[in-house]
C-alpha cells in the first residue's frame, strides 16, 4: 500500500464510534508493510541514545526533560527524505518507538538517582546498581502497561484526547512538512554548535553563566545586599526553553527570582543584625555567609520542600484519575490486550508470556536488591519487592490515564509518595541509616521508571493504533530501547558527576 498518498488521517480517527462504527487505521491491518527493518531499528537506536544523553544533561542541570518522541519523528522523516527512502510510514513510527525510549528512562532516572551523590553515597553504589534500576524499571512499566492497551487505545478511542500522540501522528502525516521540520533543526542545530564553539568550553570568548559579580558594582552590591544576577548562556538553555513554552518558563524564571531577589537578601539582612529600640540583634550563624552560602543552605532547601509540595499537590488534584484507574487496575483482566491472532491491528504480546516475564522481571527485582544493595536482608529486600510491585501496578494506569488525558505525567509526585513509604517501611523492618537511604533511592528509581515508561509508551500504542501498526512489534523492540536508553543515561549521570558534580 503507498502510505504516502494518505494526506490526512480517517474522520474518525479523534472522534467517538458510533455504533458498530470501526476504526481502520492509515495502514489496514490487512496490508503488510514492513515495521522493523535494518535502517528503522539502527536509526531507533541512535535516537535514544543521543536524546538519552540530551535529556539526561538538560534535566541534570536545569531540572527540566523535554519530550523526546516529536524531534526524533521529525529527524527520522528528514533523515527518510535526505536517503530517498518511500513509504516508511511504519518504519518511523518504529523509530519514534524506539527512540523515545530515551526520554521517559531519564525522566525515571534522574529524579532519584543523583540523590545518590548529592548525599555522599556514591561509594555505597555503582553503575550496574543504578543501570539496573532504570532497566528494571523500564521493562516493568512496559510488561505492565500491555494488557491495558487494548482498553486505553482501542475502547476508549475518542474519550480520551491523547495530546502529545496526536502532535506526533500528525508530524507523522504531513511527511513533506516534516522534512522541512527536519532541515530546521539541522539549521538550529549547526547554529547552537557555532555558538558554543565561542563559549567557554572552545575559545572562551564568554562564560557558561554570566554573573553581576564580574562587575566591580556587582561585587560591592552582592557584599552589601547580598543581592546577585546569574543567567546560564549556553544555547541548550535558550532550545529548551523554548520547548517547555512561556507559562513554565516562567514559572521557572519566578523561583529563581524569588530565590535570588527576595530569600537570599532577606536572610542576608538577618545576618547583618536588626536594631531594636536601640538594640543591634544578629544572628550569628548567619555572619560572614556569602550568597552562595545561604542559597545552599538556607533557599535551597525551601526549593525542595516546595517540589515536594507541589508533588503532592498534584497528586491531590488527580485523585479523580487516580481513583478510575485503580479501579481499572483490579479489573486488569477483563481489559487484556488481543493475543497473537486475529487482526494485525489488535496483536499484543501473548498474555501469558507477559505474565511469565512480568514475574521473571520481579524475580530479579528481588535479587537486585538482595544481593546488589549493599546491607539488605532476606526479608528487607521481599519488603522492597513488595513496594516496587504494589505501587508499580496501582500507578501504572495511573500515569497512562493522565498521559492520555492531559498529556501530563504526574510522576514526580508519586515517585515522591514512593521514597517516603520506602522510607518508612524499610526502616520498620530495621534498614536504615546510609543503607536505608540508598535502598529507598533504588526503589524509587525503579518505580519512578516504571511509571515514567507506562506514561509514555502509552502514546507511542496510540500513535501505532492511529497508523496501523502491529502492537507486539512496539512492544517487543521497546524493550531494546529501554536497555540502550538505561545504558547511556546511567553513563552521563556519573559522567555529570565527576565533571561538575551535583551540589
């Protein structure tokens, strides 16, 4: 079938069926096309390697991840255009599949992890031990997220609005637009690769971060008032922010002014002294702290708790979500996928081969954590077992049913429910102290990934239900990914480490 004479997706394809109404996809389940090819799965493997690496470095130093899965539809369809090759339709939703592998792992992995260094423990811990974590944790959100795709792709079509699927389907679609796409970020690309040719990593004609302090005037102001200005000028920066959008780079630009405009000056204040009737009252713990000081001491933890917060916050607004999906969690069974016959379309994974794996996958969870984490138990690492488990099949909808929805995963807020239950529990059972800090931080990674990969994969089915692509094979060479993208971001976290460090 020539999939490039399709300029637009079926009518129906955002809309609710009406009765006995079916989808057919842009590819009918009747036409065989190739998915998995040699050049879709090398160019899938690139991808997440690159944006494991890209992701990894702008979430480690900004604290934000960008969504990975459009820039690689768009590279993939210019790199198509460039070699000549037709109708590939299936071939980059593969390559979207595959390469996005690398976002949601770092999403997992960055959240929890370096919490690793930042608490001295890295002796405590080592790559397969954090590799580990990510990679466990991806191949359980995948097993687990299968036998609700039939649910959330198929009897849900029109429900739910799927927004960061339906921008990549229809990057997808427009082919020759996406070509154009594709030879602007080739052009942004060589001109962000000229700019920092000049930075300070190459020539040095400026610094990464510029700072009021340069400045005589800056130097006297951040001595009196203890008032600075720092902006990072690297050109990572500038892309990003332009991806998250105004609203969050905003909100972003707010902390950072409230932090450095408002806290560490006031506290400065405090440690000069406050006269009262006469009086001068100073705070002497506070005396001779330069802004430096205080932000790492004093405004950097008011921002940690603030996450924390707003953590849980957003876990209290989605309590709607979180409580259809639990419900649809303990209905697991009635909502499994289709198995290996019938239509193409409709073809996941055997059932029973996923439960197979989906227990070998907590089998070695198990081991992990007994005989990798250093002072663990018997009992404590079933303990751990037990929470990874428990919390991954609960929220495992969860986040696939906010992903379909708002197209937002409110994954920071569990993962941060999980560390303190882990927290918590692992202590009753007598793990605790540095050990019980790392275990705690290993859990949360693996279930951290695990919520982060349902999330997202949830949309690279949706976009493959859209276009008519076998289920199984998704599924299959996801695992691929997950292992290529645990591999690099577990390398550019120690990698960032031992060039900046994380304090």
């Amino acid at each position: 079938m020539d999939v490039s004479s399709t300029k637009s997706l079926p009518e129906n394809a955002y809309r609710k069926l009406k009765d006995g109404e079916q989808y057919v996809p842009v590819v009918p389940a009747s036409s065989i096309v190739p998915e998995i090819t040699g050049y879709s799965l090398l160019m899938g493997l690139v991808f997440a390697v690159v944006f494991s690496a890209a992701a990894a470095y702008l979430g480690l130093k900004i604290g934000q991840v960008f969504e990975a899965a459009i820039p690689i539809t768009i590279l993939a369809i210019g790199v198509s255009a460039l070699l000549g090759k037709k109708n590939v339709l299936q071939q980059h939703v593969m390559i979207q599949s595959i390469g996005s592998a690398s976002g949601v792992v770092v999403a997992g992995a960055i959240f929890t992890l370096p919490g690793i260094y930042i608490l001295d423990l890295a002796e405590k811990t080592n790559f397969v031990q954090m590799c580990a974590a990510s990679l466990l944790g991806g191949f359980l959100g995948i097993l687990l997220l299968i036998p609700f795709r039939r649910y959330f792709v198929k009897d849900m079509h029109g429900e739910f609005p799927f927004p960061e699927a339906t921008a990549s389907t229809e990057v997808l679609m427009a082919g020759e637009a996406g070509g154009g796409q594709a030879s602007i970020l080739v052009k942004s690309g060589g001109l962000a690769m000229l700019y920092q040719l000049f930075s300070h990593q190459t020539l040095g004609v400026w610094r990464e971060t510029f700072s009021t302090t340069a400045f005589k005037w800056g130097e006297n102001l951040s001595r009196s008032v203890r008032l600075e200005f720092h902006m990072l000028t690297e050109a990572a920066v500038l892309g990003l922010g332009y991806i998250i959008g105004l609203r969050y780079s905003l909100i972003i630009a707010c902390g950072s002014f409230l932090s450095w405009f408002v806290l560490i000056p006031m506290i400065g204040i405090l440690g000069k002294g406050v006269h009262v009737n006469g009086e001068l009252y100073q705070l002497t713990a506070l005396q001779g702290l330069d802004t430096g000081d205080i932000f790492k001491i004093f405004v950097r933890p008011v921002g940690i708790g603030a996450i924390a917060m707003s953590g849980l916050i957003g876990v209290w607004k989605s309590r709607a979500i979180i409580v259809g999906a639990v419900k649809l969690a303990m209905q697991a069974g009635q909502k499994a996928g289709g198995g290996p016959g019938g239509d193409r379309c409709e073809q996941d994974m055997p059932l029973p081969l996923v439960t197979a794996m989906t227990f070998i996958v907590l089998a070695v969870v198990f081991l992990f954590f007994w005989l990798l984490v250093p002072g663990v138990t018997l009992v404590q690492a079933l303990v751990g077992l037990v929470i990874v488990g428990c919390i991954s099949f609960l929220f495992t909808t969860v986040a696939a049913r906010a992903i379909a929805i708002v197209g937002s995963n409110p994954v920071s807020g569990m993962t941060l429910m999980t560390l303190i239950v882990s927290s918590v529990v692992l202590r009753s059972v007598g793990l605790d102290g540095y050990d019980g800090i790392v275990a705690a931080l290993l859990i949360g990674g693996v279930v951290c990934t695990a919520l982060s990969m349902s999330g997202g994969f949830i949309s690279d089915l949706k976009i493959g239900y859209w276009l008519g692509t076998t289920p199984a094979t998704q599924q299959k060479w996801k695992f691929l990914g997950t292992v290529v993208a645990a591999v690099s971001v577990t390398g550019v976290i120690m990698l960032l480490n031992a060039t900046y460090g994380f304090k």
